[in-house]
C-alpha cells in the first residue's frame, strides 16, 4: 500500500493524527471509533516516510493486541518481516530485564511467578507470620485481608504499604506495622532465594533499570518513537517508565479515552490522560470523534451515560454515529435469577432464527459470580456456551499440574512445582512431601534418585508411578511429547480420581498441546503463560454465546450484548462509597454498552436477594431507554433451537 491510498482509508480526524509529527501527541479515541487503526496507521505512515521501522517501541495492555498490531502494520508496509517491538509492559521488561538484569541485581535467568505462584508464596510466609503473632490469624479472618492485593496497590500506585492501606483499608492497624517490617521483608526474601520475580517485580525493576546511565542511554538510542495505547488505563509506576523512555526525545504518541478508564483497583488513575498537556507542555491532542461500530440509538445511551449529572458537566463527551437502524437499547424486568437467564435465551433463540450467529452475542455481568445462573439458563436452553468468566485458562487445576510437571522438568529445584506435584501422589502428605524435598534441596539430582525414597506403604505405587514418568519425560525435549507422557503414565488417571468433569478437562490438554508447539523452550511458554493474563480457553471454533465480564470485554465488540443484573448494588458495586469510585462505574457502563453494534438489551430481577436490591442502577436514572415487557415469575423454559 501506498502512502495516498493509506490516507485515503481515513476521516479527517484520523488523518490529522495520523500524519502529526513524531513529537508528543495525545490522541483521544472514542469507543469503535478506529483507536487501532490510527495507531497503526500512524506507524505505518512514518515508515513509509523513511522512519526505520526498529525506532519504534510500542507498548499494549495485552500481547493479543500488540499481535494483531503488528499484523496489521505488516499488511499496511507490504513487507513480509517487521522489525518492530511490540508488546505488554510486562512483556518488554521482562524482555529487556534478561539482558540487562544485573545491572539492578536481577538473574537472567529469573522465573517469572504467575499470580497463583506469588500467592502461594505469600500464604507460606503468611503462615510463618501467623505462627510468630498468635493474635495475627484471627485479625486476617476477621477483616479478609488480602495482603497480595494491598502490597501490589502500593507497588503500582508507588505508595508505602501505610499511604496504600489509607487509601484501600485492609489491613488492621495494629498489624501493618508488623507486616511491613516482617511478612513483606519474608516474601521478598522467598523469591529471592528462588532467582524469581512475581508481576509487579518487572515493572519495579524495569523502571529502577532506566535510573541506570547505560541502560538509559540505549533505550533512548534504540527506541526514539514511543506509542502507548489505552493510556487511561496506566498506572503510577507506568507513567513513571513512560517518563523515563521518553526523557530527552520527546516523541511520545498516547491514544486513549478516559471514559474508559476502568481499573482503579490495579491502580489505574484517569487523571494521567486529563494531565497529559501538564505532564508534557509541548503536547498537541487530537480528537478521533466518529464511532463506526454501534448504531446511533446505541451511541445516544452511550452518551447519556457518560454525560450525565456533575461528571459530564466536568467531563462532557463528544460522540458522532456513522450508523442508523430502527433497533434501540431495551430494559427488560424479571423476578428471579432463572427468569432473566431464560428471559435473555429466549431473545438469543429469536435473534439466531433471524439470522445472527451465536457468537455475535455476548452477555456481559458486572461480576464473576453472576454468570452461573445465565450460564444454566442458556445451556438448558440449547444454546452453545462460551465461559469467559472466573479463573483463565492456565489457572485451572488440572492444566496447572501439567504445566508444574513441565517447570519440574526444566528446574528439579522449583520447590514450588515440585511441591504441587508431589501432592498428587495420592497417600503422601505435607510432612513426607518435605522430607523428599529437603534430601534434595541444594543438590544436583536425578529423578531416579527417587526410586530410592521410602514412603508409606499405602502411597508407594503412585510415588514410584511419579518418578517413572518424570524420569521418562526428562528423556524428551520436546514439551508436546512430555505432556503425553505425563497424560499416558499418569495425567488421565489423576484427572478420573480428582475431578467428575474429568473428560471434559482431558480435552482441554488438546488447547494445551497446541499451544505449546507454538514455543522453542520451556522458559519461552511459561514466560509467556505467566504474562497472558487475558488467556482463557484458545478459540474451538464453535459458535457459541459468550458470557464474560464487563472488565473482560474491553476491546471487543458483539452485533447484540445483554447487560443483566442492572441492580442498584450489583451494577454500581454495593463496595462502591467514594466519589471517583461511583466515576469509574460510570465509566465502566459506558464501556458495557459500547460492545454493542446493533442490539442492547439491559435487565434487572425484582426479587431481591441477599445481594441484589430491586431497584433499576442509579447510573440509569433520567437515561432515555425503551422498557421491554415484565416477565412473570412463572417463566416457562424456552424451546431450544
């Protein structure tokens, strides 16, 4: 593609954006208004102006975007190679962390601890912190403290764990002193002695690395072209990186909406995009004002929403329609849980006989724990379900213990892999597991040392069946082989013992299998396993209704979306008490209602509850929407398709 025909495929607002010069730029994009395609385009038109393509360093909230990113700038250039660098902060600094890592007393070789790691981690020196503080364990209980989430808030908001509890308040006054002073100090140490660094470490660390003189001069001599996407989404510690990057060169390009900040509670704050021209004077902003995704009855509630009472009076959003039809967003009201989820399957059953697929329709909650119920409702309805809700795909149970099984092949002496699978020896306990691991501890070891270990009578057949297959599998380098092994010899069985679903979850090892042929080395997958935060299930194909959170479905857009539970204290949170967080509600509906393309239909249950209160959400007070029929609680299950 030329340089005319790439201008030629923009509106005036894009093309402004696209062709400013590389110089600080803020590029405010409205929801399904085209924020990818400037970006890239952007990208793509300075190459073609002869800006070499590996100046540019482009930094994403998820590796899928920064993939799809670099496809498109790949079409967009005609080249077969990029020379791009692209991806999440996580991922950059983990990247640049293994060759620069000494330099701010990092290993290399580091593992990276995925959050299910760094949580049992902590639960380990919590556990000592209890024992060394008798009163501790009750005031845990009591006040459900959360001391991962709390230390991370501090970390990423570049608070002490004392100004991040102030805000937050989760910790008991009379213990945060001593968490600070000892449990904090215990964990740090723990992955220490492990060579290994939770998520937050990359960021801390990455942003300690461009302090140093060295390091900082070859970042700004490779990475001149800064572009930062979704930029109300950063955080404290990322801005200060961003800082850091662009010191000196001035040429950073941030695209990003406020109205889409929504997570405050990783540290989040929308006032980095409101201050971008304090933060960097010589700043020009563009507005992207066009939405080409959503219907203009879709965009108008959108903007209700967003522009309504003192928030839009302060922050007042501009939103331009480019599609019309005779659909308009719909609120429906039911009883009781089971009444909405068969209320909406019915309206899916009706939409799929006139022609739209299962999967251009998705049901968005505000919560985890609210798609059980929708998601028996459907299935009993007989439409295909896709769970994106709850725990990803490389948190589940049974895939963790395939992936500990491929970390115990690759380091004998990660003490928390093997742990956890030694726990699946059935008859060995915590005391045996630890008098295995110790005879090992800071020793090079076979597996087949193993065979000499003495367990109770009862767990030896399984112990020996566990070292058979870890000492087959070592004699493979090839991770798709170890996992058949492990499948062969021992996997299949533990899954038939464990869990009732259990040939539900061997087919999921066929997702496994196929991602790992995708990687040269061990490290390589569970580097990247570690950073998919976002990973579910890989696509099947099927065509099916997907079910996910609100959080989940930024990004992404359906022809039609259900907002169910739209309950005062279910959406906006019951948790919510302040000013900004009732904001970032505000601006959490405003994303819900922007996935959709053609139809909305929003729904409350009437019936409280120990949770939901009947009343309709307080962010839709005044909002202009057609009400649907009231369903009755003698609700007949809907013919399935």
């Amino acid at each position: 593609m030329d340089r005319e025909t790439l201008l030629s495929q923009l509106d005036d607002d894009q093309r402004a954006a696209v062709t400013a010069p590389l110089s600080n730029i803020l590029c405010v994009a409205n929801a399904g208004s085209g924020k990818t395609r400037v970006l890239t385009y952007r990208i793509a038109y300075w190459i073609m102006e002869g800006v070499p393509q590996d100046s540019f360093l482009m930094l994403t909230f998820t590796n899928k975007a920064a993939a799809e990113m670099m496809e498109r700038i790949r079409k967009l250039i005609n080249s077969e190679e990029i020379y791009l660098t692209g991806g999440t902060f996580h991922s950059i600094a983990c990247r640049l962390l293994r060759k620069w890592g000494p330099v701010v007393d990092v290993y290399s070789n580091f593992i990276i601890l995925s959050e299910k790691d760094a949580a049992d981690l902590m639960g380990v020196c919590r556990e000592k912190f209890c024992a060394a503080h008798e009163f501790a364990r009750d005031e845990f209980a009591a006040h459900k403290v959360n001391i991962m989430a709390l230390y991370s808030y501090a970390r990423n908001c570049c608070l002490s764990l004392a100004e991040a509890n102030a805000i937050r308040n989760m910790v008991p006054d009379e213990l945060l002193e001593l968490v600070e002073q000892e449990l904090i100090p215990d964990y740090e140490e723990c992955k220490r002695k492990r060579k290994g660094l939770d998520f937050d470490d990359l960021l801390v660390k990455f942003n300690e690395l461009l302090d140093a003189p060295q390091a900082s001069r070859w970042f700004h001599s490779h990475f001149p072209h800064v572009f930062v996407d979704e930029y109300q989404d950063i955080n404290q510690l990322q801005d200060n990186i961003i800082h850091k990057l662009v010191k000196g060169v001035n040429r950073l390009t941030a695209v990003g909406d406020e109205a889409q900040c929504i997570y405050g509670f990783r540290g989040s704050n929308v006032e980095f995009i409101r201050n971008f021209t304090t933060d960097y004077p010589d700043a020009a902003v563009y507005s992207i004002r066009n939405n080409y995704r959503s219907l203009e009855s879709v965009v108008d509630l959108a903007l209700q929403v967003i522009n309504d009472g003192e928030y839009g009076r302060a922050h007042p959003k501009e939103m331009f329609a480019t599609h019309t039809g005779p659909q308009v967003p719909q609120v429906n009201y039911y009883q009781e849980d089971l009444d909405q989820a068969f209320g909406i399957a019915k309206e899916i059953i009706s939409l799929h006989r006139d022609g739209t697929p299962y999967n251009e329709m998705a049901v968005l909650v505000r919560a985890n724990r609210l798609g059980k119920d929708l998601e028996v409702g459907l299935t009993k309805s007989g439409i295909p379900v896709r769970m994106e809700c709850g725990i990803r795909f490389f948190d589940r149970a049974h895939i963790r213990i395939a992936m500990y099984f491929l970390r115990t092949l690759y380091n004998p002496h990660d003490d928390l892999a093997f742990w956890a699978l030694m726990d699946t020896v059935y008859g060995v306990g915590p005391q045996t597991i630890k008098k295995i691991f110790a005879a090992f501890e800071g020793h090079n070891f076979e597996f087949a040392q193993l065979y000499g270990m003495t367990v109770k009578k009862n767990a030896q057949a399984d112990f020996l069946n566990l070292a058979r297959t870890l000492v087959r599998a070592e004699k493979h380098t090839n991770m798709v082989e170890q996992i058949d092994i492990f499948l062969e010899m021992r996997g299949k069985n533990y899954l038939m013992r464990k869990f009732k679903d259990w040939k539900k979850r061997l087919a999921d090892f066929d997702i496994l299998k196929q991602t790992l042929a995708d990687f040269d080395s061990v490290q390589e997958f569970l580097n990247e396993a570690a950073l998919d935060e976002k990973r579910t299930n890989a696509p099947d194909g099927k065509d099916a209704v997907t079910i996910t959170t609100v959080h989940r479905s930024k990004g992404l857009e359906w022809d039609t979306v259900f907002l169910p539970y739209m309950n005062e204290g279910t959406f906006p949170s019951i948790n919510v008490s302040e000013k900004e967080d009732f904001d970032e509600e505000r601006r959490l509906l405003y994303v819900a209602v922007t996935r959709a393309r053609r139809d909305l239909f929003i729904s409350k249950v009437t019936v409280s509850n120990s949770v939901l209160k009947p009343e309709l959400s307080s962010l839709l007070y005044g909002v202009r929407i057609h009400e649907g029929p009231t369903a009755s609680s003698e609700f007949d299950y809907p013919e399935a398709c």
